[in-house]
C-alpha cells in the first residue's frame, strides 16, 4: 500500500509520479496510473482549491487487494462529483468543434474499470478500480 500526502501544488507531481515508480509494478499499469493522478490532481488543484497552496491539502493511498488495484483520493476542495459531469463525444469531431474540457475525465473514466464518489465531512473522496493484476 502506498500513502500520500501532498501539497496542492503541480510540482508535487513529479513526487507522486516518483512513489508510483517505485511500487515497481508492470510498465502498463504504472503508465495508467500516472496519466490518472496527474489528470486528477491537476483537476483537483486548477478547479477545486482554484490555487495552488501548501495549505492545501491531497491524500492519495494505492493499494493492491486480491487482483484488484484500487486508488482512492481525498481532498478539501469545494464539492465536485466528477461522474456527474457530462463526458464529450469524441464521434465527428472535427478541429473546430474539438472539446476545450473534459477529455481528462474522459480518459479517467475510459481507464477504470470502477468509479465511486462521496462528499463526506467536507471532503471529495473518489476511489478508482484500476485494472485486474
């Protein structure tokens, strides 16, 4: 199991993206995982605190249960279900009409096989079923 506690600031992404490393797990998985922490965080740090702070605070803990690899992140941003957001069509698209937002939660959701969000004690907590190992 690996905790995080960052600081909401991009350049703890590198840090995160390090701890992943780390876990030395097969390339494909360490890959997915990163493109979804650096969507989510970023997301977290750009629309939910809108700034970026040592105050603010992202708990991230990964762990590998039975062949299941869950990932679950806590913050205290304002609220924000991201499976209630609409995702973009990606069908005839073209360069005009190509989506400015939501292809990161796109991707996310296309990554995961499992999605679950709850506000609870003025937290966002969303937990991620990833892949089976």
């Amino acid at each position: 199991m690996l905790e995080l506690d960052i600081a909401g600031k991009l350049t703890n992404l590198k840090q995160v993206r390090e701890q992943i490393d780390s876990l030395s797990l097969p390339e494909p998985i360490t890959c997915k995982i990163n493109v979804i922490l650096d969507e989510l965080v970023s997301n977290i740090i750009r629309h939910g605190y809108q700034y970026e702070s040592d105050s603010n605070r992202i708990y991230i803990w990964i762990n590998i249960t039975d062949d299941v690899l869950m990932i679950h992140i806590e913050d205290h941003a304002h609220e924000f279900n991201p499976l209630k957001e609409p995702l973009p069509s990606l069908e005839n698209l073209t360069v005009d009409t190509f989506p400015a937002d939501g292809l990161g939660l796109l991707i996310v959701n296309k990554l995961c096989e499992r999605m679950i969000y709850k506000r609870e004690n003025s937290r966002n907590r969303l937990t991620l079923h990833l892949c089976r190992i």
